[in-house]
C-alpha cells in the first residue's frame, strides 16, 4: 500500500512496516493522512497473514505531529466541523490503540505533538539516542486532547502534568525514564534492537498475543473484583482449550518449536 502519504510493507515472516513518508514535513499529518492511517490500521488489523506491525517515519523525523497548514485551516471552521475533523484523528488513534496484535514504534527521530501520541498508542516503543520529544500543544495555544488519554496511560498523570504543560523538549533518555519509550539504543543499533523485539514478538502464538493485548485494557487500573477474576479465569481457561495452546504446551514438553514458529 502506497499512498504517497505513507507506505505499508510487509515481508515474508508476516512483519508489516508503515512508514509515515512526507520527509519534507517531518511527517507531519493532516486530514489526508489521517484517513490513509486510519485505512492501513484496519487493513492490518485484518490480514491474518500480519503478525506484528512496525511504525517508523522516513527522513530523520518520527512525526512532527499535526501540520500547521492543516491547523490554520481547521481554524477557519466552525464548531460542528472543527469537532467532526478531531473525531477522525481520535478514530485513528483508537484503531491504532487497539490493533488486535502487537506494535511497534521504530522511533528513528524528533517526536512533537501527535507524534508522541502515535508512540503512546504503540505497544513497544524503542527510540534513537539522538530522538527528541515535546507534547507541544499548549506552545501554539492548543490542548494536547485527543492524545491525551494515551499519554496518560503511558507516562501516567504526573509526568503528563508537567510535559503537557509546559511544552518542553526532552531528550530519550528522559523518554526512557518517565516510561515513554521501552528502550533506547545509538542510531547504527536502532534495526538491530527491532529486530530483536520483532523475534521476541514472533515467538508467542499471535492469538494469544491478542488476547493478552486486549485483557491488559480490559483490567488496567481495576480492582482485582470478583468479576475480574472470572475474567481472568475464562481467559485463561480459553487458552488452555484453545489449537494455539494445546500445541504450545506439547510443543514445550515435546522440547521443539511450536508450529508457528515452523
């Protein structure tokens, strides 16, 4: 899938790679690419044949976040449009927030704005040494909101009151610290530890991946209720019932590699 927004690739072991391709904007998106993301997310998130998806930027940004030509726009809008044109980026961030199988962030480079709020909406995130990060909103008069909620999630609220507040850049290693990325690694090593990641990732049966995925978000910041705990009882039960179970479980006690793995 190519759209000269971005570009979607995929290889043999089922590891697809979205590329955000407008270098010259620093990746920057706007309505048009919105709605390509949007279309390449669910078009993953239904190839079976797609086991773990890679997020990167061309050139030597991740995403500069939204395009200010695309803001300055949006400004000339009434309510009605201004809500429905945010609904469409809080779409795309939720369908990437809950692809049913794993993610990763290739964070190759600056990461503004709607750039981190891609990173937070990605399951694993490993960044350039040389990548910088700023949640920049309140710099041009505007809220970090539709990414809110996931850089909440992934930096929690008190680290979120300080970064969406003051706009500030940061360096990766304090992208690292307050839990925005899972890893750091100078530029030359950055294909190098995703594909590690990518190996790791390949090594699990992509179902229960999924469902491991989705019960996260099911029980993220709950009480351990009774209901969760049936929750957590069924899913498990499912899994030992399961294909992909049974065979990992043989496969393990059989000592050779389950069938996904080949």
């Amino acid at each position: 899938m190519e759209t000269g927004n971005i570009l979607l690739t995929s290889d043999a072991r089922g590891v697809a790679t979205l590329t955000l391709n407008r270098p010259e904007r620093r990746n920057a998106f706007d309505d048009a690419v919105i709605q390509d993301l949007t279309a390449a997310f669910r078009r993953v998130g239904a190839d079976a044949d797609i086991r773990v998806l890679l997020v990167t930027g061309a050139g030597t940004a991740f995403s500069a976040g939204g395009d200010l030509n695309w803001m300055r726009r949006m400004a000339g809008y009434g309510e009605a449009e201004n809500v429905a044109d945010a609904m469409r980026l809080a779409t795309m961030l939720r369908t990437l927030n809950e692809l049913p199988k794993p993610v990763v962030a290739r964070v190759n480079g600056a990461a503004f704005a709607g750039g981190v709020g891609l990173i937070c909406c990605c399951d694993i995130a490993v960044a350039s040494l040389d990548a910088a990060f700023s949640i920049s909103e309140v710099r041009l008069g505007l809220v970090p909101s539709t990414i809110g909620p996931y850089v909440v999630a992934a930096i929690g609220a008190r680290a979120a009151r300080r970064y969406c507040l003051t706009g500030e850049t940061f360096a990766a290693a304090e992208a690292l610290r307050i839990g925005l990325v899972h890893e750091t690694v100078p530029a030359p090593e950055l294909d190098a530890a995703i594909d590690r990641i990518v190996a790791a990732v390949l090594a699990g049966g992509s179902r229960a991946e999924a469902r491991a995925k989705l019960l996260i978000a099911e029980t993220a910041g709950k009480p351990v209720t009774d209901e969760i705990m049936m929750l957590t009882a069924r899913t498990i039960a499912a899994a030992r019932a399961s294909d992909e179970g049974r065979e990992g479980v043989i496969a393990f006690l059989e000592r050779r590699k389950p069938a996904w793995r080949g």
